[in-house]
C-alpha cells in the first residue's frame, strides 16, 4: 500500500538509511570492479568456493551431512574440486560446466557423500539464467535433478533430504537469474532508448541548421541580389549622364548611397540572429506588402521603368507576415531578374500586378525584355528555386517563363489560408 500525507498526495520516497547507503555504495564498487577487471573477479570467486571446499572436506564437516560418512576422502576430495574448480568458466561456458558436474553429482549422491560444495551447481544455474534462454534453463534443470531423482532410488529413506535442498536452491537460483535478466535487459532498453533520443535530437539539430542556413541563404540571395543589381543600373546610368548631365550623376550616385545603406540595414537584421547575443539583434519587422511601393521606387530609380496594379478587394484580415514576405520577396526576386537579364533595350518595361481573389492572392511580374533563349531557362537558377520553395512553405505554386505577349512573366498564386490538416 502506498505511503500518503494527510492531504491525501503520494508521500515522497524515503531517503535511504546510512546503513543500506553504504551497502549500495559497496555493491556499485563490486559491480564496477567486475566490469574492468571480470577474469580477476572470476578468480577471486572461484579461489573462495575451493578453498570452502577444502576445507568442508580437511576439518570432516561434509560428515555431518552425509549418508555414509566412510566414503573414503581423496574421492570426497575430487568431488569437492570438481564442484568449485569449473566456476572459472561459469560465465563464459556455463552448460558445459554444468555437465563436467554432473557426473560427480551422481557419484556425490550415490556414494552417500552429499557433500554441501554440490550445492555450488546452482551457481552455474544463476548464470545460465541470467544469460542464455529458458529452455536452456529448463535443460540445466533436468540436468541437476537427474542424478539426484536417481539417488532417491538408491536411499529412499532419505529422498527429501537429498532432493529439497537442491530443488529450492535451484528454483532460488533461477528466480534471482530471471529478475537480474530483466532488470540488465530493462536497463538496456532505457540505454537504447536514450542513445536514440539523443541521436534523433541531433539530427533535428542538424536539419534544423541546415533549414536555417537555406532560409539565411535565401534571405542574403534576395537582399543582395536586389540591391546589387539596383546599384548596378544607377551604376550604369550615372556614368553615361555624368558627361552630360552632372546633376543626374549626382542624383544617380546619391540614389546608390541609399541603396547601399539599405541593403547594409537588412544585412545587419539579418545576420543579428546570428550573434552570441540575440537579445542585441535588429528587431526591424521583415517587409510587407505595404513595402512593394518603396522597393519598386527603388527599381525605378536604377532605369527601370515598373507599373504597379492592385485587383480586387483586399480581405478585413491581412495576409499572415510570412505570406506578406513571400509576396514581396517574390516581386524583388523576378525585378532583380530582369535588371540582370532582360536586356538594355530602351522601351525595356515591367508591371507588377497584385489580384486579390477569395481565399488567395496571386502576384504577376512581366516584362518586356529579351525573350528566350537568350534568358535564364525555366527553374534553373538559384533565384527561381527560392521563390519555389518560399511558395512551397504556404502550399502556394509559382510558375515561370516566356510570356505570351514576349518578354518574361512570373506568376505566385499563394492561398491566403493554411489547408486543414
């Protein structure tokens, strides 16, 4: 019955006295001796139970116990050794010691001898049980009470006298094998089960760096890929206006300082999650979609010229910030790409159209540039995988290519709600 306090709660488990401490703390050292040195224990076992034996059989003791006690000495002797000798082995060939024993079992009991060092079999018994199966145990039984069951025969006056002892030491010997068994092989388990939590854990770790170190490497693609390219155009365009006009070389290369400030301001954010300190980081929110205006500026100022349509309603309740984000990564991502490869032809255009629809918004950049082959094929850049896998985290699709009309269109149909699990 378990133990509880006047509240009625499980009373806490006792502390174990000094006494049974220091018994624990014993057998831990004996156990931890057996595992580093188990051939040195074996011996110092073996050394204990021949010298019992010796010494049952100099001082006349097993006579007290015996049938017929003028069982000549050296043959009393030889049993005694053959009984204690093997526990050497007990571990490593536990069935064979058993049989080496059991004819000197039946020599002991029908010579009347039953000298007590036969009672030392139930040793190798422990063993058998705690290491090998139950029909094994069940055969090492019928191998001590054989001899014995014969025996009975030959002294009937005397059968419990031969027979008991040994049958509630081998079924003692046998239940403390079984329950140290369990206990080694529960142990085990819990082992095992914690070496493969603590496997699983790392591995969770790792794909949870690695899924971090792509989102950082997306994040850093958009970011500098964007603002490189926008840098590269009012790059381009100040050079050819500073012979003509210095005023629009200055405005282009004032226009490439705020780029810079900003590209290096999302940087910092960024990589701030990174340091030993987070609570330092940047807390500046991510972009929205009430950011397009400003990044399409941006563009504008680096020569190219970008429309920006809005259809439909947009829903009482915004997209979620990671939906936002994916939108307007997608709108910087597909400019950037028509800054680097759409060409520099003059008429060179873009229009971005947001179409808000029940339950989804889709997100649609053309542009009027060079058509293929001479842009990037479908899904092959570095950029385009990115858009894909941010369109993939909310269940959105994202296509890409040559646009009906000529030039390149990319079209982010992404739901504005998660799909029911």
């Amino acid at each position: 019955m378990t133990d509880t306090t006047e509240s009625g709660a499980p009373a806490p488990p006792t502390a174990p006295t000094p006494l049974t401490g220091h018994i624990q703390r014993l057998f831990q050292r004996i156990r931890a001796f057996d595992r580093r040195r188990p051939s040195a224990w074996n011996g110092v076992l073996t050394a204990f139970w021949v010298l019992f034996a010796v010494l049952d059989v100099s001082t006349g003791g097993w006579r007290t116990v015996a049938v017929d006690p003028d069982v000549p000495e050296p043959l009393v002797f030889a049993m005694s050794a053959a009984f204690s000798a093997p526990l050497l082995w007990r571990r490593t060939h536990p069935l064979a010691v058993l049989a080496l024993m059991a004819p000197f079992s039946l020599a002991n009991v029908w010579t009347g001898a039953v000298i007590q060092a036969s009672l030392l079999q139930e040793i190798v018994v422990f063993n058998i049980a705690v290491r090998l199966s139950m029909s094994t145990l069940a055969w090492s039984g019928a191998l001590v009470a054989a001899p014995l069951v014969i025996a009975s025969g030959r002294f009937p006056e005397v059968w419990s006298r031969l027979l008991l002892p040994h049958v509630w030491m081998f079924a003692i010997a046998a239940l403390a094998g079984i329950l140290v068994r369990t206990r080694k092989e529960y142990t085990e388990a819990l082992l095992d089960r914690a070496d493969r939590l603590e496997r699983e854990r790392d591995q969770q770790a790792r794909l949870a760096a690695a899924a971090e170190r792509t989102r950082i490497a997306r994040e850093m693609h958009d970011i500098i890929g964007h603002n490189l390219s926008v840098i590269t155009g009012l790059a381009d365009g100040g050079s050819y206006a500073a012979a003509r006009s210095p005023e629009r070389a200055a405005q282009a290369l004032e226009a490439i300082g705020t780029t810079s400030r900003q590209a290096l301001a999302e940087l910092r954010r960024l990589l701030g999650v990174l340091r030993d300190q987070p609570e330092d980081a940047d807390r500046t929110p991510q972009p929205t979609l009430d950011d397009i205006d400003a990044l399409l500026e941006g563009v504008r100022r680096a020569g190219l010229p970008v429309r920006l349509d809005v259809r439909g309603t947009p829903p009482a309740r915004p997209p979620t910030p990671g939906r936002q984000l994916t939108a307007y990564r997608v709108v910087q991502e597909s400019l950037t790409n028509t800054l680097k490869h759409a060409g520099t032809s003059p008429s060179l255009a873009a229009e971005v159209t947001l179409t808000y629809r029940p339950g989804t918004l889709e997100a649609l950049v053309t542009d009027n540039g060079t058509p293929p082959p001479e842009r990037p094929s479908t899904g092959t850049g570095q950029g385009i995988t990115g858009m894909r896998a941010r369109a993939s985290l909310y269940d959105g699709t994202l296509d890409a290519g040559p646009s009906a009309g000529g030039g390149w269109q990319v079209r982010l149909r992404l739901p504005l709600e998660d799909s029911p699990s």
